[in-house]
C-alpha cells in the first residue's frame, strides 16, 4: 500500500495485517500522486485570488471546475500523466 505520509493518515499505533506492506511517498513526488497535479489545476484554473461571499459560491465553482475536467479527458491525461 502506498501511503502519502499526510498527518491526518497517521496513527500513533497502526496494526497492519502481515500481508501488506506500506511504502511511504517522498514528501514532494507528484509523479507518483498524480492528483496533486490535479488540484493544482483546479486552484489555479477555478479559484483565482477571489473572495466568495459563501460556501455555497465556493462548492457551486469547484463543481463546475470538476465538471470540466471531467468532460475533458486529453486535458486530465496532459496534466496526470506521465512516462
């Protein structure tokens, strides 16, 4: 399993099962986690140093955001993928 060594995914004491094995990402390896890229895109793309008046504003443009990305799938594939 191959973990990204985020604090929230972290215990204090995990018990893994004999039959996995966890192999922790490099701190910065968007290679290996390509939706990195992704949100990437979708902050610089979708969220342009604007103020939303609420959360509803916010949920409503990354939907929309979202939405197209998925409706293009060369654009995702340019931005994920990799050798």
């Amino acid at each position: 399993m191959v973990m990204d060594k985020a604090a929230w995914h972290t215990a204090g004491i995990l018990n893994i099962p004999d039959n996995i094995e966890t192999f922790p990402l490099l701190p910065y390896s968007p290679e290996l986690n390509p939706v990195e890229n992704i949100w990437d895109e979708v902050r610089e793309k979708g969220f342009k140093n604007e103020v939303f008046n609420s959360l509803t504003l916010v949920e409503d443009r990354l939907c929309d955001t979202l939405l197209n990305l998925e409706n293009t799938p060369p654009r995702v594939q340019s931005i994920s993928g990799w050798n």
